[in-house]
C-alpha cells in the first residue's frame, strides 16, 4: 500500500487485510484492465475505528492498495494454456482470500502437450569441464571457442555463478565417445544423444525405455546421482539413430564418414536406391 502524501510506499499487506480495510472503510475498487490488477482506494479519518498491519495501527489519510483478487488471479491463471506454460507460484499461503483457489479448478488446464522425443535436427555433441579456482563463465567459453550464453544454455545455468568441482557440458563438434558404461557382450553403446524434455508424469525408467535406452545410461550421460527428474528438465538420451537433415555441400560418403557408418547402411535404412540427396532431405542414420 501507499499513502497519499508520501514519497515513498509499496509496504506489504496481505489480501485478507485489503478486504478488511475496504469494507471497514467503505473503500472502492477500480480493476485496472492493463495489468489485469484490482486497486483500492481507502480514506482513514481521525476518529475511525483502528487497524493495525505489521503490529503498527495505520494513521488517518487515504491509501492507495494494488491487490489479487479472483478477477486477477483467473486472469493470470489464463495465460498457463494459452503459453503452455508448466506451472504457477504463489506467495504466501495463508494470506489469500480463500474463494481464489476456486479459480485454480477453473481455470488451469487439465492436461499439458507431451514434447516429442524425436529430434529431427543436428547433432549436438559435447565433452565435460570440471571447474577449477579462477574459472569463469566467459574464461571457459573463449578457451573452448563458444560463449557463454551457450554454455548456460547447455548446462540449464540462470546465472553466472560456477563452484569449484561443477561439471559443464561443453558444446562441440567433434564426435565424442560414448557416455555410457561399456555395454554387455553382443550390443553396441549409443554414441550419440538427443535431447529430451522431461513432461508431467515422466520417470527415467520410461523415457529409458521409450528411447531404446537404459536408466543407468540417461544417468551417466547427464550426471546424475538419483532417480528425480523435474518437468521442464532437459535430458540427454543417449540414443543409436540419429536425425540427418541434408544441407548444402553434403554427399553420402561425407554423412556416412561423419556418422561412422556406410553408404550402403544409409541406402538400406532410408530405401534410396541412388546417390542422389536433396536439400533439407531427412535420413535415418543407424549409428
């Protein structure tokens, strides 16, 4: 809230005590249709009954209060289906007017869109960094010629900070070995991943499973030291087929020599029965 004279405001009230004072005090409420956001307007006059908000009684003036109310909160609610956006938050429990949580069964959507696990684009190889004192986002970066938006990208970073013994995924394009334990006798280890989002419902067992791959591989190739995933979380699946998608210059010889394959294995895999490619082309490669 702020006071009408004062140079400063923005003190906190919660949303039971907003109520309070409008109808104690006969205020008004006009919703702004902007930031879809109810303010009060509230005139204390000497002689009032008194409220206190933070242990203090508030003095005689008027007050001008920006709220949630169940307009407010439905309409941000709203914006979770139209951005398929994965979840809300809200600060603080205990301080809302109850008819709010309503809107909640309302309003967000039932269900969410499941990311398809297909990758259809280029191949993102990576190798590791484990930080060391001194080390920075953009020190890493130049001694590994990328940048560091890359880098936070690669490794889900939302700052700059790095500690001492943190292991960063370096993009690259050389082909890297495989990340997972040697295989069994008699199967091959996937030397390629593909990145996956993790969606409502998901567990590593059956990402593994719809993948062609196994829990302890996906847990090797993303460093991980438990079975808990998050929704929105991006994993690496290691995976033995890999998306081509033919562009300028490219030639079989040249894919097959990329991918450390054939000629032959491509044609088969693809039914191609010449050498010809065209532009933008999608291939199945058996890696």
């Amino acid at each position: 809230y702020w006071i009408e004279g004062q140079s400063y405001g923005g003190y906190g009230i919660s949303n039971t005590q907003v109520q309070t004072l409008i109808d104690r005090y006969n205020g008004t409420v006009v919703f702004d249709e902007v930031s879809k956001t109810p303010k009060a307007i509230v005139t204390i006059k000497a002689g009032d009954p008194l409220t206190f908000v933070g242990g203090a009684a508030l003095s005689p003036g008027t007050y001008t209060i920006w709220f949630e109310n169940d307009e407010s909160i439905q309409a941000k609610l709203e914006l979770v289906g139209k951005y398929n956006i994965r979840g809300v938050g809200n600060w603080s429990l205990g301080q809302e007017n109850k008819s709010v949580w309503d809107k909640y069964t309302t309003t967000l959507p039932n269900t969410v869109p499941v990311v398809s696990p297909i990758y259809t684009g280029p191949v993102q190889n990576y190798k590791t960094y484990t930080v060391v004192a001194g080390d920075s986002l953009w020190a890493i970066a130049k001694r590994n010629d990328t940048t560091v938006s890359e880098l936070k990208e690669a490794n889900a970073l939302t700052s700059d900070s790095l500690y001492m013994g943190q292991v960063l995924r370096i993009p690259t394009d050389e082909v890297t070995s495989p990340v997972a334990p040697p295989p069994p006798t008699g199967t091959t280890a996937p030397a390629y991943t593909v990145n996956y989002t993790v969606v409502a419902g998901d567990t590593l067992s059956a990402i593994a499973l719809k993948n062609g791959t196994t829990v302890t591989a996906i847990k090797n190739a993303n460093n991980l030291t438990s079975d808990m995933i998050y929704v929105g979380q991006v994993l690496k699946v290691p995976t033995n087929v890999v998306m081509h998608t033919v562009v300028s210059g490219d030639t079989l010889y040249g894919i097959a020599k990329r991918y450390n394959t054939t000629v032959a294995n491509i044609k088969a895999t693809n039914n191609l029965t010449s050498d010809i490619l065209s532009i933008g082309q999608t291939l199945k490669i058996q890696v």
